[in-house]
C-alpha cells in the first residue's frame, strides 16, 4: 500500500466552477499534510498546508483534513484556466531515523474556458 | 522569495559528457537536501537523499556511481550524472525542507543528452 494516494484524473471541470482533489494517506503517525501544485515542464510549488483536522482557507483554496478517516482534500473555488496542472499531495511523517516525506503521484486538473 | 536555488536550469550535451547540477539553499542551512527526477508526464521520482557530511542515501534501482552527490555545506548539494546517454535526458529537480516544514523546490534543471 502506497503512503499517499490520490486518483491520477484528469479531472475536468468547466471555468467558474469547485474542482475537488482528494488525497488518502496510510500513516496514522502522519502529521503534516501538503498540496502542490506544478504546471508542465515546472517544478512543484506549495500551494497550500495544513496541519490539523478542519478546513484551512487561503483565497480561492480551501485544504480540508480529517485524520480519523485520512484523508485530505483540495477545494478550488471560481476554477480557472490558469488552474489547470497537476496537483500533488504531500504528507510528512516523523520517525526515529527523521522525518519521511511522502508524495502522491498527482492529480491532473484542467478547467475549460 | 525563492527558497531554493538551482541551476542551470537547462543543459544540452553530447552523448559521453557529465554534468554538474547544483542546488542551493538560500533561508536556511539544510541539512537534508533531495533530488528528484521527472520524466515527460510522469510523477516525481525521488533518486536520493543528500545528507550534509556524509554519504547521500540512494532509492533502490538509482546507480550511486551514476549520479555522484555531494553535499559539502549546509546550504549547497551538487548531482553529478556522470558520462551521461539520452536515457539520462530527463527533468532534475532538488528540494530542501527543515523538520516538519514543507519541501520546497528548486525550478528544476532539464537536462537533454543528444
């Protein structure tokens, strides 16, 4: 069983409207929890964290968490065109030899004009 | 602003020739610092971990005699892909994080091999 899980999509949803990315995660032990985001041919960049259960927003980006059912999703709001990437969740999980950092494998959104 | 620097952010070559990447790390010293590899529409593959001071931790099936990492000071990790072939051709990126804090990504080296 992979650490992180997320459905590779794409996803698809039409310019205005809620894209919703879902994430699981395997490791009760983890403790923080990421989204990227990486257009093609970039690099992943941080979009959002989040660190305990409940919603955390940031603009139009909502990260929800619910450890008791571990999972942890992404909710964008007013989607655009410029929205469309892959998106990446992310969780770390301390450890007595360090912290291990685990992605998913992403999920690719495309919002249509 | 940018947290993680590195270059260069594009590389062609022939066939034979090894390449030098370096990564950066600009707010803080890090101690730990990783190198991913991406291939066109493929996810993140993470290749090593570098550690400062000491030998670089390679994922199962990354050849260390490949692709030489050296990680020399707190804040700047190199990744050498030695006599490097068009199967090397690829989208390095490395990444630095501190504890429990988010990884944060250099803009990535794309590397051609002709």
């Amino acid at each position: 069983q992979k650490e992180v899980e997320q459905n590779s999509g794409p996803l698809s949803v039409p310019e205005g409207a809620i894209a919703s990315l879902n994430c699981t995660y395997s490791d009760r032990g983890s403790q923080s929890f990421f989204w990227y985001r990486q257009y093609s041919g970039k690099s992943p960049e941080l979009i959002m964290s989040i660190y305990s259960n409940g919603d955390k927003e940031d603009g139009r980006f909502t990260a929800q968490l619910n450890k008791a059912s571990q999972y942890v999703s992404l909710l964008i709001r007013d989607s655009q065109p410029s929205d469309s990437a892959t998106y990446l969740c992310a969780v770390n999980i301390p450890s007595n030899t360090g912290n291990q950092f685990y992605f998913g494998t992403g999920t690719s959104l495309t919002v249509i004009p | 602003g940018a947290v993680v620097s590195q270059h260069p952010s594009w590389v062609i070559c022939k066939s034979g020739t090894s390449v030098k990447i370096e990564c950066r790390s600009l707010d803080f010293q890090a101690t730990t610092m990783f190198w991913y590899r991406q291939f066109p529409k493929q996810s993140l593959m993470l290749m090593a971990t570098s550690n400062e001071g000491s030998k670089a931790t390679y994922e199962q099936g990354v050849e260390k005699d490949k692709f030489l990492i050296n990680h020399a000071s707190l804040t700047l990790s190199t990744l050498t892909v030695t006599s490097a072939h068009p199967e090397d051709s690829s989208f390095y990126i490395c990444s630095v994080r501190a504890g429990l804090q988010p990884q944060h990504f250099g803009d990535g080296t794309r590397l051609s091999i002709l």
